[in-house]
C-alpha cells in the first residue's frame, strides 16, 4: 500500500465525530453506525451502549484531551472527511483512508473502526484500497488491508454494534483492570 501525501486529500466539510443520539433511551436499529460506535464496540460494548443513549464522560477526560491535540497537531496539511455519521481523518488519492491514534499502543479497535470507514466509503461508490492507522507518539503505522475478509470483519462488527446499541439493558462491566484510563470508569465502578 502507497503512503500518498496528506494534501493530496478527499476532502468534505468538517463536523462532529459521530452524530449524538442525546436522551435517546431506545436508539433505533436504523440509525447510523460511526467510527467513535465501532471503536467503543471494540473496547468495551457498555462503553458503546452508553455512548449511544447520549452519555458523554470523553468532554471531560484528559487522555481525550491530550488526543484531539495529537490529532489536532500532526499531519496538519489533511483535512477531515466528514460522512455525517463518522469523521474520517484523511483520505489520500487512491482512496487509502488514513486515522490518527494517539495512543502508544496498536489495538484491534483502531483497524476496526478503519474496516468500518472503508464500508461507509465504499457504500458510496468509492472504490477503497485500504487504510493505515498512524502511531506519531511511537512513530509506527499499521496498514489496514481491504478485501473481501475486512468487508465481512466490517459488516459483522456494525451488526454487533446495532444489537449492543439496541439492547435493553447495558453489557456487563469488563474486568476492573481493563478500565484503566477509560473515562466511563467513574460510571461503571463509581470511583
């Protein structure tokens, strides 16, 4: 895969991560599946659940603080592709879909929630070649390949999504270690 140059770049107007359902108590199997859905979905479905009924702990979180600056500070010359129910943050010529993380750790989380932006691209009629997932804490990338393999990984993942975001009840908690960092902890364990 060809890592293009950013100001070669798709681009729409900007706008929000992932349309909010506030106060929704009862979101619709209808309604649109984000990245920001994708991404909670991998890491934690009570988190997804939460985020979908419009519960929004991320505004005050340090950690997401620190990565919308990262975002916000690397690779200034792109521009966001704004889908309405998802912000992707570049696409480059040749339609390789491009993510910003600031984490310094790879995650599973992070090439799902770039399988799902190569569907949403791909619904569209764009012919999407793949996707990388960038790393400028640790100065690595991840290429996220896209092919008959991912398109199923994406379809089933947004089908998790919609039955998690859809459920009555919330998930179950994961395990108290694995909430380190994550700013729905104070919700899920009262701390």
């Amino acid at each position: 895969m060809t890592h293009a140059d950013p100001e070669e770049s798709i681009s729409t107007p900007t706008a929000e991560r992932a349309r909010p359902d506030h106060g929704n108590d009862n979101p619709e199997e209808s309604s649109p599946v984000g990245g920001v859905h994708i991404k909670y979905l991998h890491h934690c479905p009570r988190q997804l659940w939460l985020y979908a009924r419009g519960y929004r702990p991320e505004q005050r979180s340090d950690l997401v603080a620190f990565g919308e600056t990262v975002d916000a500070t690397t690779f200034t010359r792109r521009r966001d592709v704004d889908l309405g129910e998802a912000k992707i943050d570049w696409v480059t010529a040749g339609a390789v879909v491009h993510e910003t993380k600031s984490s310094r750790t790879r995650s599973p989380a992070h090439a799902a929630q770039v399988r799902h932006y190569c569907l949403l691209l791909e619904r569209r009629g764009i012919g999407v070649r793949g996707g990388v997932v960038h790393y400028p804490l640790i100065r690595r990338t991840t290429d996220v390949p896209w092919d008959a393999e991912a398109r199923s990984e994406a379809l089933a993942s947004e089908g998790r999504a919609r039955h998690v975001i859809a459920a009555g009840e919330a998930p179950d908690r994961l395990a108290r270690s694995a909430c380190r960092g994550c700013s729905y902890r104070d919700y899920c364990w009262g701390d």
